[in-house]
C-alpha cells in the first residue's frame, strides 16, 4: 500500500488552546544556554520562537507510543511504524507575545503531502498554528513535519557527513553549542517532548538507525535566533524562516554564524549545516 493510500479520508479539524503565558520557562531555557533571562516578569516581551514552551501538550501516559512519542494525535498522519521529524517552519511575529498574556492557540492541518526524498517516501505535513491575544492573531506560525514508515530495525539511509563547501569566513554573529545528553534531556523535559530519539541511546540506534542522540530541531532552529537576540538586539525580528538540513547529534558542537545580511546557519564545524535560517526585521 503506498503512503498516500493511509491518508485517504484523513481531515482532522482544528483545535484551540489556552493559558497565561508565565515568565518560568524563558527563565529555564536561557538557564540551559548560561544566558542571563531576558524575561523579567509582567509585560516582558517573550523573544522570537520562545512561544514554544508554552501552551504544551500533556498527552497521558497510556497514550504514548514505543517510540515515546503519542501513538495517536489530531495531527499525527495515520501511517504504519511511522517515524516523526522535524523539517522546518516559518514565523510571522506581528507582536510579541507577553509574560502575563492569555493566549489562545488556534492550530489546523494546512496539508499532507506524499515526497519521495532521498532517503525514500515520506509524508510532509504542515500544521498552522495562530496565537490569538484579544482575537486577534500577535504570532502565525506554521510547522513541516517529515513522516516515514520505517519497521523498527531499519537503517534510516542518511547521508555521509558532508564537508562544508569551502572554509567559510566565521560572519560578525557567532556562536556555539555543545548539546551534551544532559542538555537534550532538559530541553526534551522543557517543552515535555518524550520522543526517545532524544534521550535514549539503545532505542535511537537500533531502533529508529541514527548513529547517536538526536539534537531537537527547535533547538537548532533556536539557535539561529539567539544570534540576532545576542548580537543585534535593538532590532526587532517580524519574521523567521528555516530548514533543517541534516541530523545533529549529541556530543559534538554546534556553531551558528552569520552576518546579519544573508542567511543564518549552524552546524558541526566543518560539515555541511544542519540548519539555515531566515530573519527580517522591522
């Protein structure tokens, strides 16, 4: 049966959320990067992408699937032995959201899409998310989402690391990472992600065929943004595109570098990136 056959009369229909957003976790998230918070308390703007330790998903455990991820979810393609990763998003920051704000997340299916990618056929699906304060919309935000069908076992097909194209010139924003087991583990409790591509040796390697942990994309994604937060602050980023690339992997460092012009990118120094990024400012 083809991939595409699994999603026949699959419609899920949108879904809201809400809550306060609360100044903890901006704290608990630039603790994990040694930062200083930049969230105070009421009225302090969240940076960009921040959002996302908010207004989470507390699936039951019962609900959990052997991969640790939900077994079932609204937006969870209906596909067999179905391995999850993340392939990149898109942000729109109208205004920022606020410590204090009640939030309402507004989430829909935008499409499912049957690929075919190197590593063979997958569905790429597109979540939009819209975060309402006082009806009206502060963030859009869509999310892509590369499923498979891989029995447990199976080798994932992912390429040798590639060189880097050249020895690039570090740009004027730079920045490193070691995501070390202890690291992914707080950012997986942080955003309450059990998927145990993250934390779980055994599994990550014989079951789901990666060499090692896996560094969260969101973190990856992160990264690119903490370059225009630390080295251009005044400048307010309205938007925020990206793509991840390839894998990282826990134990060996992450560098974000750019200039501020051109995209922004990180990854394993000397390797092709991981991750590249957009941003516009006001």
């Amino acid at each position: 049966m083809e991939l595409a056959d699994h999603l026949t009369g699959w419609a899920p229909e949108p879904v809201e959320t809400t809550a306060r957003i609360d100044a903890w976790p901006s704290h608990a998230f630039a603790a994990l990067l040694d930062e200083p918070s930049p969230v105070r308390g009421a009225g302090d703007p969240l940076p960009p992408m921040w959002h996302g330790f908010h207004l989470l998903d507390h699936p039951a455990q019962a609900d959990l699937g052997d991969d640790g991820h939900p077994a079932h979810g609204r937006f969870l393609p209906p596909l067999p032995h179905r391995r999850r990763m993340f392939a990149g998003g898109r942000l729109e920051v109208r205004d920022p959201l606020r410590v204090d704000d009640v939030v309402t997340r507004r989430s829909s299916l935008v499409a499912a899409t049957p690929k075919s990618g190197r590593s063979g056929a997958m569905v790429l699906v597109t979540v939009r998310h819209e975060f309402l304060r006082d009806g009206e919309p502060a963030l859009v935000e869509e999310q892509d989402f590369a499923y498979r069908s891989q029995p447990p076992g199976t080798d994932r097909g992912l390429p040798a690391a590639a060189p880097a194209a050249g020895e690039a010139k570090p740009g004027r924003w730079h920045l490193r990472l070691h995501p070390d087991e202890a690291l992914l583990f707080r950012f997986s409790a942080l955003t309450y992600n059990s998927h145990r591509i993250h934390y779980d040796h055994p599994y990550v390697t014989g079951v789901e065929g990666y060499p090692g942990l896996v560094v969260h994309g969101p973190l990856l994604a992160l990264l690119l943004l903490e370059l225009p937060r630390r080295f251009a602050p005044e400048r307010q980023v309205t938007s925020f595109s990206y793509r991840l690339l390839r894998p990282a992997f826990a134990g060996t460092d992450v560098v974000a570098d750019g200039d501020g012009e051109g995209p922004l990118v990180a990854g394993v120094p000397g390797q092709a990136p991981s991750v590249q990024g957009t941003v516009r400012f006001a």
